[in-house]
C-alpha cells in the first residue's frame, strides 16, 4: 500500500544549512555548541509558509490561533538516511544508540516532520511563523491548529538523556 | 511533485464506526451525544500498535517515554472529502465555517492524522498506547516520542469555538 501526498506549500527562511546530520564526525563539544547556536537562531527566526493560492481558503479562522502544528518534508534528507535504524541522539556519541522511532531523529522511514509554532501573522495565503526549523524551500504537507493542551493534566516523562539534552541545550541560552 | 510513504505498521483496537463525518445531517443535541461518548471511550480505549517486523529495532528505547505521536493516516475517509474548503467544527452548524487548515478536522488534503498518547507497554514490535482515536486497521506512518513539554512555558490562545467545543465536551464527563 502506497500512500500519495502533493505539497501544500513551501517555507521561506534563513536556514540553509542542515545541521543534524547523522554520519558527521566533528568534535562533540564544537557540535554542541553549533546545535546550541543553531537552537537559538531557529526559536527567533521568521519563516514565512506559502500556501498554494487554491488553498487560501482552506487558512480562513486561523488567524485566531497562538500556535499552529506545521507538517514538512525534509527535502534534501538523502534517500539512504530513511533506512537507518539507531542513531545517537543529535550525533552525541556519549548517549547510547537510540531505535529511530525513540528520536526525533528527521531520518526515519517516513520522514514526515512536524513543529509547534508560533503563528505572527496571516496575509492571504502566507503565513508568518516563528520557532520552526524548516530548512528554506521545506515542501508543506499541512497546517493544523494547536486545539488544546494536551499535556495539560498529565505528566510527561521522559529518558534521562533527553533531560541531559535540554538541559545542555538550556546551558547556551 | 509527489511523496509516497509506505506504512511502517497498523492500529488494532475495538473502534470500528466513524463519528466525524461532515456531511451527516442528524440532530446537533444528538450529535453531541454521541462526539462526548465518543470521547469518553477513546480516552480510555487500548489500541495496539503493529509495527512490521523489520521495524522492531527502530523502536528501541520508546519504553521510556510516557508519551508518543502516532502519525496516521484515515484508510476510510473518501477521496471527495480531500477537496473540503471549509467545515463547521465537529458538524455543528451553530459555529461558523472555518477554513479547513484552522481545523482538526480529518478531512484535509494531506490527511495526516496526529495523535498524542499515553504508552503503557511495548513488547517486541508492539506498543499498547491509550487514548488513540484512530479506526481499527488505520495505517501508520510514523512513531515519534513527546520528548518535551513545548508548551509549558508559552500560552496558548485559541478562538472562542474552540472554548465552547471543548466545555461542551468536559460537561459530558
């Protein structure tokens, strides 16, 4: 069973340069620190998401939402990437190997990303959003409101390397 | 341009009857009835989670997390319900139409359902999760894990229509 999907739209931004890349060999500590770089740039940069004029419609009301869920394709993730497996989590090789799907790895079988933002503006068919790390020229698969808090009454728990992560990740702010 | 996905597994669970659908014409007393019961047992419904074999090592280190994503993809909505403009939320006329994008609504021209929820068990290449309103046999595209309350230090505004719709539905608790 094949499932086919036809972009909804593009991202238009700053970020051009991939920066988790699975098989990259720096310096952990130099790696760190360009993620913390990168973190920071991505939580303020503007993108703009450019619907296809026939969807206009289809964004009518969202205006009234803080934050929408943004559905995009890594485009330039090379084909090989969706038949990994395990990765150290962000390349840190001091975290034990983790099965894809306990990552948030965008190399995955089908690599359909997805990130919460912050919705500044509507005009038309573009939407201004803040905080997504969308490489420029992300194909747009949806857009959805965020509805409700979900987390709200329950307590999420995690492994201990993702609080190591945020935590090394907060360190740089 | 196109995108193909391929399922990486299948949703097995007691939910066999869809609730919502757009064009159903029945009484909105009645309708909310039913969208509250609705509710009420798919917060508490198990599904199981069928991973194809050759995933099972991608799930490695998910039995840490409280939370995951299930992106999944609704086998039985019609091909004409991809081409909605607009929806009154829930079918309830009394709340203005809204674009589709501004909705949850399952019919939208790249149908990618996302759910968040609870993980009680993974055994193998199968994780039992609660509170997935996904119909039984749904494809699954994609396992991510919650790895961080993205919300919790941002508020959340929405739309009045989504206020009402969700004291509408905690009243049926």
């Amino acid at each position: 069973m094949n499932i086919t999907l036809t972009p909804v739209g593009h991202v238009e931004n700053t970020i051009t340069e991939k920066t988790f890349t699975p098989h990259r060999n720096d310096d952990p500590e130099e790696r760190l620190k360009q993620i913390r770089k990168y973190r920071k740039e991505t939580r303020n940069t503007l993108s703009t998401l450019v619907i296809l004029p026939r969807y206009t419609e289809l964004l009518d009301g969202i205006e009234e939402f803080s934050h929408i869920v943004v559905v995009y394709w890594p485009h330039q993730l090379p084909l090989e990437d969706r038949q990994l497996k395990k990765v150290h989590p962000m390349g840190r090789e001091e975290i034990p190997l983790q099965g894809i799907f306990a990552t948030r790895s965008p190399a995955r079988p089908n690599p359909l990303l997805i990130s919460t933002v912050r919705l500044r503006n509507r005009k038309d068919n573009t939407l201004q959003v803040q905080g997504l790390e969308a490489l420029h020229g992300s194909p747009i698969l949806d857009i959805k409101p965020v509805t409700r808090d979900v987390d709200k009454d329950e307590t999420l728990q995690f492994p201990q390397w993702i609080h190591d992560i945020n935590q090394d990740l907060d360190h740089g702010d």
